[in-house]
C-alpha cells in the first residue's frame, strides 16, 4: 500500500462513492489506486465541468462531493467551481495534484502556489507533506466542507508523495463521529416569540439554509401552527412549494418588484436562513418606524448597511422553528388581508402570458410550458442569466430542491453540468438543463460526457445572440446597445456531432409537445428555442408594481 491508497480508503471510509474530474500526470498514482477502489471515476471534458457536477451532488445530498485535477492549469480551472461551493453552501473537496517537492528535476515548470491560491476560496486547503497525516486531513477536510455552513475544501498530493510507500505504523483512518448541532437559548427563543406575538403584519423568508438538511418539514409545521404568510429568496425557492395558500413569492429581485408591496408593509420579517452572500431580497433602514428583523441561523449575522436585524437566533434551524411554531401558533392580533390581496395579484400576473402564442417565445410563456412538461418531482437546473429571474418569479415548485439555480456567485456555465449531475443522480426522473446561449457555450463540451453516461437530459438553449442579462442592464442604465451580441453555432448540429439529439423550436405551440418526444424517447436532446427578451424591460421599470401597493 502507499499513500495514494491510504488517501482512497480514506475517501472510501467518508462514503465517497464517485470522484469527477480530469486526471493528469501527477496523479497517475491516486487514479492507480482509484481503479483498485469502489469508488467510481466520471471523466469529465473540463475541470470546471467537474467541480460543477460534484458541488451538485453536495448540495443534492448534504454529503462532500469529490473532483480531481492535476497541477497548475488542471488546479486553476478548478477556481470557478470553488467560489461556486463556498458561496452557495455546497460541501465539496478538491484534489489535486503538483511536482514533486522532496526531489525536483523540473524546475518550476507548471508550478504555481495553489494552496495560498484557494485559500479565499475554501474552509480549509492544505498540502500534503507526510503520510502520517493523510487519514488526519481527508477527516478534517470532510467535516469543515459539511459542517455549517457547508463549503469548499482543497488537498493538494503531490507526485512523490503520492507514491511514498505505507507501513505498519502510519495512521489508519479515522472513524466518523457523530455530531450534533446546538439548539438556541431558551431566552432568545422567548424574545423572538414576544416579537412575534406584539407584530400585526409578520412575514416569514426562507434563504438558502433552509433548503437543507430536511428544515422545511419543520417550515411546514411553523405554517400551519402560525398561519403567518412566506416569501423566498432564489436560492430558498421549493422549501415549501409555490402552491401553498400562504406563498407570496419569490424574491427574484432587491427591491420594486410585486413581492415588495408586502415586504414594505410587513413590521417585522422573521429571516430563517438568509445568508447574505446571496442578492438581497430586501434592504434593511434605519428609519424610525422600519421592519424589524428576527435573524434565524445556525450562525450569527454578517452585518452590513442593508442588513441588521434586531434579534439573532442562532442554533440549529429546525429545532429553533419548531420551537417558535409551539409557542406562537395563531395569534389573533395579526393582519394578514393585505398580504392575500397581494398574492392574488402575484398570481394573477404571473398567469400573464401563459397563453401567448407569439414567436420568439416570450419568457412568461416559456416558464409555463416548462412547467407543463416536468412532473412534481421533475428537476430544472438553471445556468445564469434573465431568464433565471422569469424562472424564480414565475415557476411554482412543489418539492424541495427541484430548482437549481445559482443566486450566490451566479457563475454562468454551471447549469449544464448541475443538470447532467442531477440526471446522474436520479436516473428516473426528469431533469431539464436551461441555458442562455451564451451560458451554454462556456461548458458546452460536456455534451459528449451526458452522452457517454447515457444519461436521460433534455438542454433547453434560449436563442438571442447575445448576454442578454447584462444588455437588460445595460438598457436600464440608459446606456447605448453596444459589445454584447455574438453569433452561434447550428447547435441542431452541433448536437447530433456529439452523438445528442439536437431539435431547433419553430413555433411556440411546438414546444410541448416536442420537450414531451424528448423525454418519451431518452437519451440527451438539445432543444434550441429562440426567445424575445423585449418583456424584461417590464420587470426593470414596473409601473403596475407600484399600482398594486396602493392596494
């Protein structure tokens, strides 16, 4: 046995059932010692596509996903996927590999400083020197990356220490032990009822945290206990589904959107795992008179001008809602009329456009056919761009992590890979990749890996030459139309040479029921779809938003 063995049964002794990546010469030992394993290699045609997929798998199951890289070129694709992990939550462990550094003959050819590279990027990143402590670092490595709030970790083998041979002495791996986490204090917990109790319009948000570790059993118990109404950031969309009678919304945007009606009315906002790292869903004021917040979390608050609550509740999350649902239930002070004159004017105008059979497909249309063609446990992934606002604001959910989009480092390129994991993952269900043509473009080769995982997945491509989140921007800030659009490929085409099923949309009646063939037949379709963007401009500057606060 030697160290590249020692660190695969240890890999082996967390779970770890699968490692994606792309191999290089410097880790021919690890990859020797990974065919002798359980563990089962997925070859990706980039690292970024790699990270990507095992980050998925985090946030799909709450456990450490694994990717590997070589050094240097191999090592720094792997960047974009940390930032992606750390700042969504997402617990994954990076390997990789570098020149020997107990003997070198190579200089500093391919040699950079990864490990102080992915230090602002990860909990924990570290070198290994000795053998002795490869059983000590994957152990630390998996508990900082699941542990609250999860993240990204790195370990760095190199070449000649992956090949350092493994005695009877060398530590073995270690077992796993058990942890739980800390419930709030009694007396926070009692102030946060009182606040509760003395508010007439309190509104309850659920972030990113909730969407974790089975918290919305305990969400659901607080509803029907209080009857207090809720409302969800992007990345808390589906804790509870968008069909329940007390939904308001998602809070696609920071401010003037129709959502924010009744978050300005609201006198206090009860934030259950809001992390700030994602967009804003409103902003705090120092006025006399303003919302006040009760921050819930597994940890305290990260303050900044928008953000301060007033009482922090810290501990564990689904005990700490569960306890408040106990001891507030109903309180017959509270106000929720304007809340539900609200919501029906939210559904009312997220119904706009469901019939419109105009071409290119407009974005409202396009979130209602999708909607159609996925069943209650059916899974979009979404890559970045403004159609991730039209999909946020308009696609009710029914289950917990059914979307999958990205409102913390809102990387594009990233929804191709999270499809194709989450077609991995649940073979029997249906997954549905949706990119922005650009978006898809930057991760398009892993094409060839969905096709040669014979997996089940439909990439849904809007087709408007051009990044058309940042020419929305553009436009709102009365600038002229200029450096954004591009050409594409015949992506029907460019499909089929990967050995996809590629279609191209002619009219928007046709969108079903070709999405419907898709799935009715298997395998990896490409759907390309042109779409007008010319309704964004209505969510920028909204004049029936403010129509309907005057409710």
């Amino acid at each position: 046995m030697n160290a590249s063995d020692l660190f695969v049964k240890a890999l082996e002794n967390e779970g770890v059932g699968y490692i994606y990546g792309v191999p290089g010469e410097e880790n021919l030992a690890f990859l020797e010692a990974l065919r002798k394993s359980s563990i089962k290699l997925i070859l990706t045609r980039h690292e970024q596509g790699a990270a990507f997929m095992a980050a998925t798998y985090g946030r799909l199951t709450g456990k450490t996903g694994v990717c590997l890289a070589t050094l240097g070129p191999g090592a720094t694709n792997f960047v974009t996927g940390a930032a992606y992990a750390q700042l969504g939550g997402m617990p994954l462990l990076m390997i990789t590999g570098q020149k020997p550094i107990k003997k070198s003959k190579q200089g500093q050819f391919q040699i950079i400083d990864i490990v102080s590279m992915m230090e602002p990027l990860t909990k924990y990143t570290r070198q290994i020197v000795n053998v002795d402590m490869i059983p000590s670092m994957v152990r630390e490595a998996f508990r900082l990356a699941q542990e609250e709030r999860p993240g990204a970790v790195h370990l760095e083998l190199p070449e000649d220490v992956a090949e350092e041979p493994v005695d009877e002495h060398t530590t073995p791996v270690f077992n796993i032990s058990t942890c739980r986490r800390g419930d709030a204090n009694e007396r926070a917990i009692d102030d946060a009822v009182k606040m509760i109790k003395e508010a007439t319009r309190p509104l309850l948000l659920l972030g990113a945290g909730t969407n974790r570790k089975r918290i919305w059993e305990s969400v659901a118990h607080f509803l029907d206990k209080t009857g207090i109404p809720f409302f969800n950031t992007q990345l808390g969309k589906g804790v509870v589904g968008g069909l329940h009678p007390l939904f308001l919304g998602t809070a696609a945007l920071s401010d003037g959107d129709y959502l924010h009606c009744a978050i300005e009315r609201a006198d206090l906002i009860i934030n259950v795992g809001h992390d700030v790292v994602e967009k804003p869903p409103f902003f705090m004021s120092h006025d006399e008179g303003a919302t006040r917040v009760i921050h819930i979390n597994f940890q305290s608050a990260v303050v900044d001008n928008v953000y301060f609550p007033q009482l922090e509740v810290v501990g564990d999350i689904a005990n700490t809602i569960r306890r408040l649902a106990d001891k507030t239930r109903k309180t017959a002070s509270h106000d929720f009329d304007y809340y539900m004159r609200i919501r029906d004017q939210i559904q009312e105008h997220i119904r706009l456009g469901e019939n419109d059979n105009s071409f290119p497909v407009k974005p409202q249309r396009l979130v209602w056919d999708v909607r159609k063609v996925m069943p209650e446990d059916g899974i979009i992934a979404l890559d970045n761009g403004v159609y991730k606002i039209w999909f946020a604001r308009n696609y009710p959910t029914t289950q917990p992590n059914t979307v999958l989009l990205d409102n913390a480092l809102a990387t594009m390129g990233a929804g191709l890979p999270s499809a194709m994991e989450a077609a991995r993952f649940y073979p029997n269900r249906r997954v549905m990749a949706i990119c922005g043509d650009g978006g898809f473009m930057m991760n398009s080769q892993e094409l060839e890996t969905a096709v040669r995982l014979n997996l089940n997945l439909v990439v849904l491509i809007l087709r408007d030459n051009a990044y058309g989140m940042i020419r929305w921007k553009q436009y709102g800030m009365g600038l002229p139309d200029f450096g954004l659009e591009f050409d594409n490929p015949d992506f029907v085409m460019y499909a089929n040479s990967y050995g996809a099923h590629g279609h191209r949309v002619k009219s928007t009646e046709m969108t079903v029921p070709l999405l419907e063939k898709c799935y009715t037949k298997g395998g990896v379709h490409l759907v390309e779809i042109p779409v007008d963007y010319s309704e964004n401009q209505k969510v920028l500057v909204n004049e029936l938003q403010a129509k309907t606060c005057l409710l």
